[in-house]
C-alpha cells in the first residue's frame, strides 16, 4: 500500500499527558499537511511542510503542538499537556505540486481522546 | 479569513435519483478539490478542479468550477447506497498555501 499512513489509528490519553502521532506521507510528495477535525465539521487546517520547511502555521497551532518533519519524508505532531478541548480526529495529507496543480491525499487519521 | 460554505447542510435521496450540491466562497480560489469522507476513516479526494469552466467526471460524479471562481459544484447521477457520507468540498488560493475546507454536506440515501 503506497498511501499515507498515519499511526497511530486510535490514541486514549489523560489531561495533562503528551502525544505525539507519526505521519507517513505517499514517497514522492513534497507537501506535508497537518488538519484536525472534530464531530461534525470540516478538516481544519494546522500546518503544512515543503520538504522540510515549516511553510504555515494556523492560529490554531497553540504552543503546545509542535511538529516536524526531519529531511522531508515522515513527520510527528506532538501535543503537550494535553487539554480535554484537544480530543478530535488528527489528519495527515500529502501532496505533490506539479505545474500550480495540487491534490491532497489523506491518511486515515488518528482519534484523539483526551480523558 | 477564508471561509467556505456548503449547501445543503444535509439530503435524504430515493436511491436511483440525482444529486447536487454546492461550495461557495467569498475568496478567489484557483483549485477545488471535491472529497468524500466515511466515518472514522480520512477524506478520499474525488474530483480536482483547476480552472475557470472547467467540468470533470468520476464515473457517476461530475464537478464544476465557478466561472465566478468562488464557487464548485458536486454533482452524482443514479445515487446508489455506497454513496452514503459526507461530501467536502476544499479550496486553495492564488498563493498556493493551505486548502480551506467546508462543513460538508451529510448525504443519505434511502433504498
């Protein structure tokens, strides 16, 4: 299977504990993009690499969530102490720019639930 | 900043009949992409779109981009059970950075 891949599927945490989910992107993308997504609403955008730069970053983005990307293939979003409001589905996408044009591909995400 | 409404919010069809739904904007956008996402599971793209006029087709699907660029349509003929779930549609600016996401459309079809 050559899509992206997001572990882990399912991650039960207490308030206050730090997580951090890897995100395994299609070989050859270049982007890297990070959404959240609670019940009923759309993916809300985090934050996006290029290879390995940090390009954005949302409002969003508390100082308690950092992620990375080391030389531009996987990445990590880590959640410090985390709070009961962060619960939610955590989205990984990929994505290749070719001529302006850009499709996102997205792994199955990994549900947050912060007890 | 960049919002993206969708319409309807939610549709009840007989299986066999049409559909179509709508994304609109009150930003430019020169991409719409068009997903479809199941429960617990991550959006799957559908349809991308790129240019003013342009009409795309996915087997049943068939989207839109505005003349306007401010908004997409979603179009799926003969609905069929397995095109239960949430339709997004996501759009992305003239600077190439993040895509914004609408609030999705709940699409039930009754057989």
């Amino acid at each position: 299977d050559t899509g992206v891949s997001q572990n882990p599927r399912h991650k039960i945490t207490k308030r206050g504990q730090n997580v951090t989910f890897r995100c395994d992107p299609i070989s050859e993308h270049n982007r890297l993009y990070w959404y959240r997504q609670t019940l009923g609403q759309g993916p809300e955008f985090l934050t996006y690499f290029q290879n390995e730069a940090q390009l954005e970053k949302s409002r969003l983005l508390s100082d308690r969530f950092s992620a990375e990307r080391p030389k531009g293939s996987f990445s990590t979003l880590e959640i410090q102490r985390t709070e009961q409001g962060d619960s939610a589905m955590y989205l990984c996408a990929s994505s290749l720019q070719v001529w302006g044009h850009e499709k996102l591909f997205f792994g199955s995400g990994t549900q947050l639930s912060v007890l | 900043g960049q919002q993206l409404n969708q319409s309807p919010q939610s549709m009840f069809i007989q299986e066999g009949e049409d559909v179509s739904m709508n994304c609109t904007s009150s930003s430019i956008f020169n991409t719409w992409l068009w997903y479809k996402q199941d429960p617990g599971e991550g959006p799957v793209l559908l349809i991308a779109l790129y240019k003013a006029g342009e009409l795309t087709s996915n087997g049943r699907l068939t989207a839109q981009f505005g003349i306007t660029r401010k908004d997409s349509f979603l179009n799926i003929s003969a609905s069929i059970p397995s095109d239960v779930g949430i339709y997004f549609c996501a759009g992305q600016d003239n600077y190439g950075q993040n895509f914004v996401f609408g609030p999705g459309t709940r699409l039930s079809v009754l057989p």
